[in-house]
C-alpha cells in the first residue's frame, strides 16, 4: 500500500471519528444554553459562559452559530411542541383559534422569556431581527394572514377588515404578555384570548 493510500485512508478515519464528537459537541453546546437560560435573561449571557458549561471553545461554537441569539433560537425550537402544525377545521375562525392557543403553549414559561430576549436583542442587530422572523415568526404569521384572508372571503369575517391590522390585534397582546415577563402569560389570558380574538374579526362585532 502506498503512502498517499495509508493519508488517504487515515483522513477519512479522522473525518468518520469526528462527526460523533462534533454532533455530541453541538448538543452539549444546546444543553447548556438551555440551562444557562434557566438561571438568567439572555442579556446576561454570554458566548464565554456557554463555551465554559459545554466544555467546548468559543471557535467551536462560532463554528454553527453567528451570535448567541443564534443559538437561544435553535434551542427553543428544540423544544417539544414549539413546532408549527396547521390545524385542520371547518371553519377560518377555529383555525385562528387553535393557532393562537398553539403559539400561547409555545410561549409560556421559560420559552416566552427567550423569545422576550431575542426581541429585545433584535432591537440593535438586523441579522437577529431577519433571524426573529425567519426562524420564529414567518411559519406562525403567515397560516394566520391566510385564515384571517380565508375568512374574509367566506364572509366569517368583515369584508373590509385590513389583514395587517387584524394580524396586529391577533398578535400584539400576545407579544406584549410576552415581554411584560412575571405579568405575561398566565391562565386566564391563555383560556379566554383566543376566543375574544375572533370576535374583533367577527362580522358582528
């Protein structure tokens, strides 16, 4: 066997023998925001406080993410039940319904309040503003313009009724629970919100 075979061959080893260690490195990494988050508002961490809990250096998790907003997103999408599912009901009103008492689930708790520290670091930076929508927000906003749309056309709602002002009403006290921190989500408003959402769209409202 010749010497560039036996580099070759060893190369690939190296390769093969890295993937486990850069897949338990990255999930290291994931857990310990996620128990760093526990303890603190995103404000206080820090890329260094994250290195330090998961055992790993800086450069390896600038490796797969840009900033830490970065990766408090991906860890809360890994959570169970934060994924998108677009219900499916007879009409556009309980549709808008379930999709708000889903994104009430998803927000309550500790997930509200990472969602609440990638608001407010999106105030200084675009790229975690684009990473907001992007990654959070385009797969729950745009099922509920398309409701809020299907509604209007079959006369569930007004006709005249301006879709981004709808969207606004749907969302924005949700949001603002959500920044309002120990006064946010609680039982009351995730029971009855959903409900007096949809009868501001109504037609007999």
């Amino acid at each position: 066997m010749s010497l560039k075979t036996e580099q070759a061959q060893d190369n690939t080893s190296n390769k093969k023998a890295g993937r486990p260690r850069s897949k338990e490195s990255r999930k290291a990494i994931l857990n310990a925001t996620k128990r760093l988050l526990t303890h603190m508002p995103l404000s206080e961490l820090s890329i260094e406080a994250i290195a330090k809990k998961a055992g790993v250096g800086k450069t390896t998790i600038y490796r797969w993410w840009p900033n830490k907003a970065a990766i408090a997103m991906e860890t809360l999408l890994e959570q169970p039940g934060v994924q998108t599912i677009i219900p499916t009901t007879a009409t556009s009103a309980q549709s808008i319904a379930k999709q708000l008492e889903s994104l009430i689930r998803q927000l309550k708790g500790q997930n509200g309040r990472i969602i609440a520290g990638i608001i407010a670091e999106s105030q200084a930076s675009e790229d975690v503003l684009e990473l907001l929508y992007t990654a959070f927000l385009k797969d729950r906003v745009e099922p509920l313009t398309q409701s809020i749309e299907d509604g209007k056309a079959n006369g569930e709602f007004r006709a005249e009724l301006d879709t981004s002002i709808a969207l606004d009403m749907l969302l924005g006290p949700l949001f603002m629970r959500v920044l309002s921190g120990e006064h946010g989500i609680d039982d009351h408003f995730a029971t009855n919100f959903p409900t007096e959402a949809i009868k501001a769209l109504s037609r007999d409202s």
